[in-house]
C-alpha cells in the first residue's frame, strides 16, 4: 500500500509548488530510489491533464563519468540535455541518494570543469522553466542526519506537508521589512558582517521550488559585504565536508579564507572563477518544523533561527548580478547568541525575531 504521505508530497509538488497546467510537459529527474515518490508524481501530473516525461540515472554513473571521462569528454556539452530543456514546461527534481560519499572520490577540478559545461543547461531549467526539489527518504539521507530512516521520514513529512499558502502571509511581512532597509548586519560566535542590500528584492519561497522550503532569500550587492564571518555548521559540496570555515570580506570579496578540515577543497572552489569569491545570496531561515541539522542543504538553509550565505552565483530574480559556475551555501547558527540588525536596529536575536 502506499504511504499517503508520499501521496500527499507529490500533489503538493504537482499542484501547489508546479501548478501544472493541462498540455504542458514536466519533466521528472529521479535516481532509481525514489520509484514510489516518482509514480505518485507521474500518476499526479496525468491527473492535472499534462504530459510526464522521466529523466531516471543512476548516481554511479555520474561518479564513473567524473573518474574515468577523458579531458575531452569531461568538456563535452550535452546538445541533446540542452534540447530536452529547452522543449519542457515544468521541472520535479527528485533527491534520493543511495550514498552520500561516492563524489569524494573525484578530483575537485573536474567537478568544477564539468559544471562550467553544463552551466547553460543548469541556468536554462533555474532561470526559464518553472522548477522544484525535494528529497525521498533513503537510508543515506537518514544515516547522514543520525536518524532512522523512520525517524527521518516523520521529520522530512513534518517539513514538507504542511499548508504552504497560509505560512506565505507571515513570511512576506519579514521579507518586506528586509527590503526596506539598506544594510543587514550578522553578529555572532566570531561574527561580525555587514551586507548591502539597498534596492535588492528579497523572494519568499513558501513551496514553489524547494521541498521543504520556508526562507526569504535575496542577492546581496556584490561590492558591499564587509567583516568576517565563522561557520558552525560543515560546508558541504559535492559530497566533501569542510569544517570550521572562517571567511573575511572587503568591499564585497573574499580576502582571507580559512578551513579546520579540508581547507585545500575551500581554496579550490574559490579559484573556481572570479564570481566564486562573491556572495550571490542572503538567506534567512524560517521553518520552525526543522530544527536539527542534516548535513543536507535543501533542509538546513531552512532551519528556523539560522541565516545561509552562498558563495558564487546569484539568483537574477533578486536583483543579484554575481555570475559562477559554483553556488555553495554555508549555514551560520543564530540560535544560541546571534543578532540581526536591519539598518543598525536590532530586528532578530537568539533567533527570534522582534519584528
């Protein structure tokens, strides 16, 4: 029998994230682990009268490409994968790893060569299709968050089926007091950091494209972050861990950058191209149903209490003009002795806001 959860998850996807309409084409991207969620939103996206097409890969494959591709190979752009974008309305992405760790393998530079490649595809499905993510529960995504799997699948439910169009309403009320200010300021352990977010417009992602979602994020201005910041939580990419990041700004770039565990893969992602040193994103966690970390971006950017910055690319929606071939979030904790300043007036502190 299936799960009803699972059920509820893809008609959330398809009907109130996508808002398929009859005719349109959606394009479904999953591994073979997340089969029952895939046929839910297969059978969902019939139901609402559009056509469904499946994108189904194994991961292995992707890390065998990335280990054993030639230089030529790894430059290779993928015609067909472009077309196929080009030809569909609407986007479900479906994360359901079987192990977390098969990209530690592979060397940083060709990860960092193959997404420059596949760039033009990535910003087409970001930037001209309507799009969202969500995770399926697997024993990986359990094990990694030190869960059962039972138990993470209660968490990850609890995260994602909830009513989306009435948290909106509290969610716009905080995002429109950011866009009044000019300047956020972040304080906290080792912390110290001002944005400038004059004229920048802050979204409020409430379930459209990410599942579970709840943040307001902006782009912040690309010549305006100063002071230093230090992360609690490990910055992940690409399935590496780098511990106890600190990183300094002036006028808007990394100047000083520090690791405690993987500091040479910290190093090589900021070389990646000139944008990799700019912020391309503020965001401001809002779901109080996610309150643990899981090493797993898609829910801890969310974690209520919490504000992520990402390294690289902007979102253009926002006003952000920052251009990369990388975009790497990393999560600061507000929770235990943190402050937010709107403009020099105290808006957030221990994580609660006061507005």
């Amino acid at each position: 029998m299936q799960d009803p959860r699972i059920n509820r998850l893809a008609r959330i996807l398809v009907r109130d994230s996508l808002k398929v309409k009859p005719g349109e084409t959606v394009l479904i991207q999953a591994n073979d682990q997340a089969k029952p969620l895939v046929l839910s939103v297969y059978r969902e996206v019939l139901q609402a009268g559009a056509h469904p097409r499946l994108s189904l890969g194994l991961d292995e494959a992707r890390e065998i490409f990335l280990r054993e591709a030639s230089e030529r190979q790894i430059r290779e752009f993928p015609q067909i994968s472009l077309y196929e974008a080009k030809h569909v309305d609407a986007l479900v992405a479906i994360h359901a790893p079987g192990n977390l760790k098969d990209m530690s393998s592979v060397a940083p530079e060709r990860s960092v060569a193959r997404a420059r490649v596949l760039k033009p595809i990535q910003e087409h499905l970001t930037e001209k299709v309507r799009w969202v993510l969500c995770n399926y529960p697997t024993p990986a995504l359990a094990q990694e968050a030190e869960m059962s799997l039972e138990e993470y699948e209660r968490f990850l439910f609890g995260a994602t089926n909830l009513d989306w169009a009435g948290k909106k309403q509290g969610m716009t009320r905080i995002a429109r007091a950011f866009e009044r200010a000019d300047t956020v300021r972040i304080v906290g352990k080792e912390t110290d950091l001002t944005l400038g977010i004059q004229g920048r417009r802050f979204v409020v992602a409430s379930g459209e494209c990410n599942m579970p979602d709840g943040e307001i994020f902006t782009g912040p201005l690309e010549d305006a972050t100063e002071g230093r910041i230090y992360y609690e939580f490990p910055a992940i990419y690409g399935g590496r861990e780098v511990f106890g990041v600190r990183l300094r700004f002036e006028k808007g770039r990394v100047v000083k950058a520090q690791a405690e565990k993987n500091h040479r893969f910290l190093k090589t992602m900021l070389a990646a191209d000139p944008g990799a040193k700019i912020l391309g994103e503020l965001g401001i966690g809002l779901n109080e149903k996610i309150r643990r970390f899981t090493k797993d971006i898609l829910l801890d950017e969310k974690i209520g209490g919490t504000v992520h910055l990402a390294l690289g690319k902007s979102y253009p929606e926002t006003g952000g003009k920052n251009k990369s071939a990388i975009h790497w979030d990393m999560i600061k904790d507000l929770r235990r002795q943190g402050e937010l300043y709107l403009d020099g007036k105290l808006v957030q502190k221990n994580g609660k806001f006061l507005i």
